[in-house]
C-alpha cells in the first residue's frame, strides 16, 4: 500500500535562498505526523509545496501514490487535501456569512445538498446552525478556527494540512480544539501533517514527526521517543528545552 503522502528530494528556492533542501518524508494512510522546527526552519514551506503555494525546484510529491506536478494543482486534489491555516480570521472573508464561506467550496466542486452539508460541518466543530448567518467578526478566535475546520472537512477530504492551527488561540480553548481535531481524526480516519513550534502539542497529536532545521530534516522519531527524551540531535534536545514546560525539571 503506499503512503497517503510520499515527498522525496524536495526543494524550494526563493531567489536563490533555499527554503527547503531535499527534504523526504512518508505519512502512512491514516496517521498524525507532525513537523517541528524553530521559525524559518522550513516546515510551513513544506506545506505550502504540498498544497501548491510555493514553488517547486526540484523533487516529486506523491499523494495516494498519484504524482503531482508542478504548483498547479487540480479540483480533485483539493476535494482531497485540505489545508487549515495559523490565522483564521486572515482566512476567512470578513464580509460573508459563515453560511457563504462554507457554501463556496460546495459550489466549486459542484457538490449539492448544501443545507444538510453546512448543518452538519457546523454540528461536527461543535457549533450549531445558529452560527450560519454570522460574520466572522462576531465569532471568538476558537469559533473562527472551527469555522475554518468545518469549511476544510465539508468537502470530505482524507487528507488534512494544519499549519499551526492553534497557535494564535489562548490555551485553554486551544486545547478544545486540538481536542476536537484528534476526534474528527478518529470519526473519519483522516491523514493528518500538522506544523508546530510547540512540542507538547506534538506528542499528543502525532503519531511521528520531522524534526527540521534551515530547510532540511535534520531527525525523524516517534513521539514517544520524543516524550522520553530519546533523541540523537543536539538540536532537537535545544528545541525541548526551548519548548515551555516540556521538559519538567
């Protein structure tokens, strides 16, 4: 069986600054992989390569054993892979309804029975149809990333992109929402690649991770080791000690 998502050699170039450089990883069908690093470490790059908002240089990306070429990136990819980004009040269109934002993606892949569809993304994220027909602004921050989830799920994609999905949220609701996205994980068995500065965010959602350093993997291990403090790289060891309240005293 191959993996859901297969990268091999890629790298990124921005006028001449490698952004990425040759990185490979492989996330199993399934499975919560997460990719950490400092800022710059090239990790959200990496994402972005995956969903067609960064340019190739070289390298291939394979998705469901599927070849994808260039940034360009076709209707049925994106019914697959969805991404969800850091900011959700940046991603969201401040001047349309909950009700528009997640009627738009219906609408582009030509997918029907809106009504039972948007009811059910928004009951799935733990909001309920009240929330329709308001703005973004009017929502708290962990509303808006729900919304922002809801609008990535209701085209049933397998895979799920997540560039530091909770980092802007305050920590109590950004534990509801990690909770929620390992939950949707389980109901769904979706793929999860999710880009985190925080490590403890790591070690409770993923299963493996890529540990990344001036664009390259520079270690890869399971979670587990990670918790246990099993690592090889001294730069790894410097991220857990930077990671506040990974490491007890």
């Amino acid at each position: 069986m191959s993996a859901a998502l297969h990268v091999d050699n890629l790298s990124v170039v921005y006028d001449e600054f490698h952004a990425l450089k040759d990185v490979s990883i492989d996330v199993e069908r399934g499975e919560s992989f997460g990719l950490v690093g400092e800022s710059g470490s090239g990790k959200s790059t990496l994402l972005r390569a995956v969903a067609g908002l960064a340019p190739i240089s070289s390298g291939a990306i394979h998705v469901d054993g599927e070849a994808l070429k260039g940034a360009k990136r076709s209707k049925a990819f994106y019914r697959r892979v969805q991404m969800v980004f850091q900011d959700p009040y940046g991603s969201l269109h401040p001047r349309q309804t909950i009700d528009r934002l997640l009627l738009e993606p219906l609408a582009i892949h030509g997918i029907g029975d809106n009504d039972r569809r948007i009811a059910r993304a928004l009951d799935e994220v733990g909001l309920g149809n009240g929330f329709r027909f308001r703005y973004p602004h009017q929502l708290s921050g962990g509303q808006r990333q729900r919304v922002a989830i809801a609008r990535a799920l209701i085209v049933e994609p397998s895979i799920l992109l997540l560039d530091e999905p909770t980092s802007a949220l305050d920590a109590s609701v950004q534990a509801e929402v990690l909770n929620l996205l390992e939950q949707i994980r389980r109901d769904r068995k979706l793929t999860f690649i999710m880009v985190s500065h925080d490590l403890g965010v790591i070690t409770h959602m993923c299963d493996r991770l890529a540990v990344m350093r001036n664009g390259a993997v520079v270690e890869r291990l399971s979670s587990q080791a990670l918790a246990a403090g099993a690592v090889q790289q001294d730069y790894t060891k410097n991220l857990m000690i930077a990671s506040k309240g990974f490491v007890k005293a």
